[in-house]
C-alpha cells in the first residue's frame, strides 16, 4: 500500500511543482512563448480530464502496491552507488520512452486505435502543463507500463524503492516540460537545450501536437532520427516558418 502511495505522489507532486512555476514563469520570467495561452474552454476540458484521471490514477497506483512489493527491492535495502544509480536512470528513462514511441506510433499509424485512445489528447494543439494528462485511461495504463519496464521487469527484484520513485519523479517532470509551450529566452532549462539531436524538449514536442505525423519520442530525439520521424527545430526564424 505504502508504495503504491509513494509511486502517486511521485506522479502527483511534479504534476503541481510544474504547474505552479509554469505559473510563475509566464508572469515573471523572460521567456518565448511557442503557443497562445490556452482559452478558458480549453482549460475547462483538460482539467476534466485531468482530474478523472488524477482519481483513476489512485486507484491504479495503490492497487499496483502488492506487485512492486515483490518486485522491488525492500525499502531497508542500501542504496547502490552513484554510478549505478545514474545508469539505471538513463536505461530506464530510454526503455520508457522507446515504448512510448512505438505504442504512440501505432495509435497514430491505425485510425481506429487513434479515434478511441489518442484523438482526445489532441484537441490540444496548445499543449500546457496539465495537458499531460489529458489522456483516454487505457491510455494512461500503457504510459504506467512504460513506467514498469525498467525497474519492475528487466530489473525484477534489483531496484530499490527510492530510485523507483526518483526515476519516476524525473519521467514526469520531463513529460510536463514537454507541453509548456513556452522556453526560456535562455534555454538552460533542459538537456535538449546541449543536444538537440539527442534529447527532444518543449518545442520538439510541440510540433508533434502541431504536425501530429512526427516526433512521436518524448525525452530521446534521437529515437525518430533513427525511424526517419524527426522534424527539428532550430532557432525562432524555422519554428515560425513550421508554425
């Protein structure tokens, strides 16, 4: 029960950390915005969304307790060293998103898959923080399995509670970044800001939402450059010719 809880504040907590700075930086920080804000409408419906699927998530992540009791390592385990800990984090955030591509891929490839499951996340094409989770629930069951890939399968009994929760924290935080619509003037703020061509960001993601049959990835760019999916952006000039 205690991690199943553990597993939803690592959802939840990022979820209004994120909210609020983003909050914070539309009203006090130099930043380039890539989208409009989003209408009064538009934040109505998402919230809807967000919050059935806030209340389905509870429910899914306590009764997943069980399982990561006999997956992962007990909570009085000691932590491994650095190292490990960091190469755990990138191959889980790797595997996560490389099923993410292919399941995304295909509910945007097969028309009946994208009008049941994927089509409701795309009445946003201002992507906003919340936006995230704006998704059809089974949909967030296959965004939950990507979660498990790493640390409850290939890592069955070898991941220790509180790296679970830290990759998580960090999955999240990134896939909220994703749907800004906005970047620092200064783009410091990521990994996408060193390697483009590597890890996506705000605006790669952005044009998924625009361009829908692209960038299908979300933290590792380099995962449609490989499928011939990518479509980059690289300074204000290209991302206004896209727009």
């Amino acid at each position: 029960m205690m991690l199943g809880l553990g597993a939803y504040l690592s959802v939840l907590l990022p979820l209004v950390g994120t909210v609020a700075f983003d909050r914070f930086a539309r009203r006090f920080l130099a930043i380039r915005f890539i989208q409009r804000p989003p209408t009064a409408e538009e934040y109505r419906k998402c919230m809807n969304m967000a919050v059935f699927n806030l209340q389905w998530l509870f429910i899914l992540t306590l009764s997943m307790g069980p399982l990561m009791e006999r997956t992962l390592l007990p909570r009085s385990a000691p932590l491994p060293g650095l190292t490990e800990v960091v190469a755990k984090l990138l191959l889980f955030l790797f595997l996560d998103d490389l099923w993410f591509y292919a399941y995304h891929r295909l509910v945007h490839a097969v028309p009946w898959l994208y009008v049941t499951l994927h089509k409701q996340h795309h009445l946003f094409t201002v992507p906003f923080p919340e936006v995230t989770l704006a998704v059809h629930p089974a949909e967030l069951m296959l965004l939950s399995l990507g979660t498990c890939i790493g640390p409850l399968g290939i890592y069955y009994k070898q991941t220790h509670p509180l790296i679970f929760y830290g990759y998580t924290i960090v999955r999240q935080l990134q896939v909220f970044l994703d749907h800004f619509g906005w970047e620092l003037k200064r783009p410091l703020h990521s990994p996408a800001s060193l390697a483009p061509r590597v890890f996506g960001g705000t605006a790669f993601h952005d044009l998924h939402h625009q361009k829908f049959k692209c960038n299908y990835s979300s933290l590792f760019s380099v995962i449609d450059w490989a499928f011939g999916t990518a479509v980059f952006v690289e300074g204000d000039d290209e991302l206004k010719k896209l727009q």
